[in-house]
C-alpha cells in the first residue's frame, strides 16, 4: 500500500519556553510512531520536572511583568483574532500532519483547523462583549464584580483530535489573559509543535504560551504538582483524571475535567430509521470511534431492533478502512499498537458477550498497522464489559429495550454521563427523556454540532465542572466582589 509522508517533518520535536525552542535539560527523548507503519518517525524531548520547573517560570514572569493579563480586551482580541486566521490558513498542512501522526482519515482531519480557528475567534469576541455583575442598593450600597486572570494555567491534552483539542483549552485561557503551560499526549506531540510558530507570528508575548512534551507520569505530573500552577485543565481518560484530582487536593486547585464516555444513542421506533442508522454509523465509526461523545451503546426499541441491526450491520460492513490519506477512507489507523491491543481485546471479549454481526478483527487486506474493522455487536446484556467500559475505537454495542422506562435504566446504567443521543418523532418524549438522561449533553434527532456559547462536559465519571462560553472564562478568572457602601 502506498503511504504518504509529510514532506518538511521536523527532525526533532523541541519543547517551547519562553520563545525558544529547546530540548530537555536532561537530553531525555521519547519515539513518536506512525501508526500505518509502527516505526519510529521522530523523537521529542521527553520533558521532566526540571523543564516544568522553567517553563512555568517563564510563564510566571510573562504573567507579572505583562503585558498581556492586563491588556485592554479589545487588544488582545486583536491578537486572538490573527492566531485564529494563521491557524485557518493551515488547514491542510495540519490535516497532513494530523493525519499522519494519529491515523484519523484525511477527510475528517482536514477541516479540523477551521475549527480550532472558531474557538479563538469566539473568545476573542467573548472578551470585548463581556459583561460582568452591578448590582446597586439605591441609596446604600454597590457591588460589582471585578474580574482577574488566575496566573499560570497547566493545560494537559489527549490525542485524539489532538491540535483541536488543545485549542480548546488554549484559546479560553489566552483570552482570559493567564499565562500558560501545554503537556500535549505523547502519542501524538506533532501537531503542537505549530503553535509556537502561529503564537509567535500573531504577536503574542514570549513567555505566555509554553509547551513541555513527554510522559503523563513525568511532565503531567510535574506540572499538576507545581505549587505556581492554580489550576489545571485536564482532557483525557477518567482514571488519569481520578489521579490528577487526588494530586491537585493538596494544593486545592482549580480542576476542569473533561473525562471519558460510554454514550447512549436511543433509537425509538417511531423515530427516522434513515437519519437515525446515518447517525448512529457517524457516531462510533467516524474518527476512527476515537471520539469522547462517540455513542458507542445503541439502544433499540424491540420492534425495530432485527430490522435496525440487519441495516446497520450491513452498512457498517461496508464502510471503507484505509491508508488515512487515502480521501477514499472512512476509518483510518488506531493511534498507537498499545490502543490498537486495548481494542482488539475488547473485541474478542465482544465475541463472547455479544452476537458479532460486523467486523471482529483486522481487516483483509491491511497486514500491518493498527486496523481494526467497524465491529458490531448485538444482543449485548447491560452488565457485559463491552457495554459499560470505554473501548474507544470503532467497536458498538446493540441493545434492544421494549419500553421508554428500561431505556432509561439501560441509559443511565454505566458510570460514565457524558453524552446521549435521542431518535423519536415525540416530541414531548424526547424531552423529557432528555432531561431524565444522565448524560451533560443531549443531541435529539441530531448529533455533535454545538453552538460554542453552551456547557460542555460530562457528569459522573466523565468529567467535572463545564467548560464553554462564559464558562471558561469563568473558569480562568477569579471574580472579586467588591461592595461600596454609599
Ligand atoms: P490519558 O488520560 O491517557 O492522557 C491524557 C493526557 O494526560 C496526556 O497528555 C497524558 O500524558 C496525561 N497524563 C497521563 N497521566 C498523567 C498524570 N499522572 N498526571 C498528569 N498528566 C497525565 O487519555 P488519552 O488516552 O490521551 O485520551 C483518551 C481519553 O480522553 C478517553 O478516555 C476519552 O474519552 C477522553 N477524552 C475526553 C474528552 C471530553 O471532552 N470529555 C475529549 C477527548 C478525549
């Protein structure tokens, strides 16, 4: 099979204190894998709590010595705005790398960028617009709110999705005016390696963004621990989330979490059987199931249940896995061989838990790398491993229910309560299972977009507090009350 690599790859991947690329001091690496190959590509600089020591000391003094926590909001919208075009004209060189480094298909990669661009954009007119709390006791007292950047923010990311995801947390941040520190995952450090050059290019202060590569365990970790980060921004697995939580108590940081899911889709029989089977396929096979909202639990109404099962299997039968940069493929290469065997278990542990009607291995054809064809499974009991843990890749559990009271129960019977996804024509039943659901988002007949003004994040064991909107500026400020007595 042909393989594409991105031309200009860099020869190494540094670390970004203080506007200088820099290796660790210890010399310490770590290899980078293409995941269509498994070979080592590049190494980065494996960053250990000496570089966390010095990139949160440059962000320190960027923070004291300004400008940028003080800047009108209209100037650093300014700022905000040029990163948000740089990061556009990107698109399809990040949508190369991107693809390259993680094995998402290019098609879903590309785009990607313009996305990112969004969520600065948004904050930056966030900021100019924002309106903070007066209130007047007439003849007595006032009181308002003042508001301030929380200093050094620590901003630890995953790899799926991996340059979105980190704008995600970076554009918030930036607008609130913190100085801040990224431990991108290791897995898939090639993408952040472009922010220092757009942050640099749009004027932004050396010293207010910082990037250390390297290992949860190392460089996360140093960076949760250190006593000049106030809070923490955390992506990725609910245990990983469950142990930083523990390491920022001491401290008591300020924590947003955004943790794993097992999502629900709903399928009632009155719903669009069509819309619902095209959504539901989109759900858990696109990005490679690599997704945090992938409804990766499908429930059916029984009386459409064989009928929902025959077409879906058959569809998912038929969905094209390949070379990520074939503009043909549909499910590309899982990351890494340690997430491609943590897969692959779970689907041999399907066989035994559920009647296997798609997929179940590699597919023909693709000898090495990590792929693992569209895997469905019906008939999958609630207390069944494959329906109550987080696989994360291109693996679905079917569930038939008869009434809306078991929907419910099997809904809300996992751990996690990130997203769900609803199929009916009743409208009055769509909201109020919505609202019954535990789950931080609902999509009803729909799924995924969401306006950036609204929450985001999970309940239960998929997250804590929301990020979103004011929220995240909420998040990355203190809000001081000041009262005058009149
Ligand atoms: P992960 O928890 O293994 O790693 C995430 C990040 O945490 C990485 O940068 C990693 O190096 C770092 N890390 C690991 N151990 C650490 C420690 N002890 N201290 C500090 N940092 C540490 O997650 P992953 O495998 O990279 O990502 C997949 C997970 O992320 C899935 O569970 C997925 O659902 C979740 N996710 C959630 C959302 C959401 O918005 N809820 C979005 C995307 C991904």
């Amino acid at each position: 099979m042909k393989h594409h690599i991105p031309e200009d790859l860099p020869g190494k991947i540094q670390h970004y204190i203080g506007g200088e690329l820099v290796d660790s001091v210890s010399g310490k690496t770590f290899d980078v894998l293409d995941p269509v190959t498994n070979q080592t590509y590049v190494t980065a600089a494996a960053g250990q709590a000496e570089d966390v020591d010095l990139a949160v000391a440059a962000a320190r003094k960027a923070f004291a010595d300004g400008p940028w926590p003080s800047m009108l909001p209209r100037e650093r919208a300014r700022v905000l705005n040029r990163i948000a075009d740089a990061v556009a004209a990107q698109d399809s060189r990040l949508a190369e790398l991107e693809t390259f480094d993680t094995g998402l298909p290019i098609t879903q990669a590309l785009g990607q960028a313009q996305r990112a661009a969004e969520n600065f954009r948004f904050f930056a007119d966030l900021i100019v617009a924002q309106a903070d709390d007066t209130y007047r006791v007439p003849g007595r007292q006032m009181n308002y709110v003042h508001r301030r950047p929380i200093g050094v923010a620590g901003l630890i990311t995953p790899w799926n999705t991996p340059f979105m995801l980190e704008s995600w947390k970076l554009a918030p941040a930036l607008a609130s005016g913190c100085t801040v520190v990224l431990k991108p995952a290791e897995f898939t450090p090639l993408s952040a390696s472009l922010w220092a050059g757009i942050f640099r290019d749009a004027g932004l202060p050396d010293g207010v963004f910082n990037l250390v590569n390297g290992f949860g365990e190392e460089a996360g970790d140093a960076l949760v621990r250190h006593p000049d980060v106030p809070l923490i921004s955390f992506t990725g697995e609910s245990t990983t989330g469950r142990t930083i939580y523990r390491n920022c108590a001491t401290a008591l940081k300020g924590m947003s979490m955004e943790l794993g899911g097992k999502s629900p889709a709903i399928v009632f029989a009155d719903a669009d059987l069509d819309a619902a089977i095209d959504s539901t396929l989109f759900g858990v096979f696109s990005l490679n199931g690599e997704r945090c909202t992938a409804g990766s639990r499908i429930l059916v109404e029984r009386s459409v249940y064989d009928e929902f099962c025959s077409r879906y299997a058959e569809r998912a039968r038929n969905i094209v896995v390949g070379d990520p940069h074939d503009p043909a493929t549909e499910v590309g290469a899982l990351v890494h061989p340690e997430h491609y065997d943590k897969v692959m278990r779970y689907v041999e542990l399907g066989k035994t838990e559920g009647r296997l009607l798609a997929g179940g291995g590699r597919p023909s054809g693709l000898d090495t790398g990590n792929y693992v064809a569209p895997t469905v499974f019906a008939d999958v009991a609630p207390d069944a491993r494959i329906f109550q843990e987080e696989i994360f890749g291109p693996v679905v559990a079917i569930t038939p229910f008869d009434t809306e009271d078991e929907a419910l129960a099997l809904a809300n019977g996992v751990k996690y309560g990130l997203a769900a996804y609803l199929w009916t024509s009743n409208l009055t039943r769509a909201h109020t299972f919505a609202q019954s659901v535990e789950a931080g988002m609902v999509w009803l007949n729909s799924h995924n977009v969401r306006d950036l003004r609204t929450p985001f994040g999970g309940i239960k064991a998929s997250g804590l507090g929301h990020e979103g909107g004011y929220r995240s500026i909420d998040f990355y400020t203190h809000q001081q009350a000041i009262h005058i007595t009149l």
